[in-house]
C-alpha cells in the first residue's frame, strides 16, 4: 500500500463533502432539484472515501483533517461563491483550525508519515 493512497482518498473525500455542502446552500432549503441532487450523490461518494480513509487512519485523526480542511476549503468557496464575509475572531479561529492540522500532521504519531 502506497503511503499517499489514503491521503488522496481523503483529499477526494474533502472535495467531495465542499461540493456537497456548496450544493446544500444552492439548494435554496432543497427546493432546488439539481443542487439537491448534486448534494445527495456528493455527500455519498465523500462518506466512501471516508470510510476507505478509515481503512489507515484513525477515526479521530481521519474526522479532525476532513472537518478542518472542509471548514476552512467550504469558508473560502462560501467567501468567492455566496460573498460572506468573515470578521476578525472567524479569521483567528480559522487560524488556529489550520495550526491544529499542522499539529496533527507533524506532531502525531497517530498519521501514517511516521
């Protein structure tokens, strides 16, 4: 097994779980068919690759790096897509969700790098 392979599930899972939940917002409150539907299979495929990511990883390191990088990746498309703003104290805890990852990653012998 290639140490990357469960990275890049995981990576797939996060762009997955970023267009689902953009399409959840276009879907107006899931009155809109396509978004909807959009949402549906992208929330799907992203628990696929989630539970493949489970296959290497712990649960715990698995759903911290796919909720951290979707919180910050989903804030950056609602920012470009929607035009919501973020104020100062969003921006620092966005901060510190990105220096928790980078704790995880380096620090953690929990992640396969090790």
């Amino acid at each position: 097994m290639a140490v990357f392979l469960p990275y890049f599930y995981l990576v797939l899972a996060i762009l997955f779980e970023v267009i689902a939940t953009t399409s959840l917002k276009a879907s107006d409150t899931l009155t809109r068919p396509v978004p909807t539907v959009i949402m549906l299979v992208s929330y799907l495929v992203c628990f696929v690759f989630m539970s493949l990511v489970m296959r290497w990883l712990p649960v715990g390191v698995t759903y911290a790096l796919w909720s951290g990088l979707g919180i910050v990746l989903i804030t950056l498309v609602a920012w470009y897509r929607f035009g919501e703003v973020l104020d100062g104290p969003a921006l620092i805890g966005i901060g510190l969700i990105i220096a928790g990852i980078v704790v995880i990653q380096v620090f953690s012998r929990s992640s396969l790098h090790q």
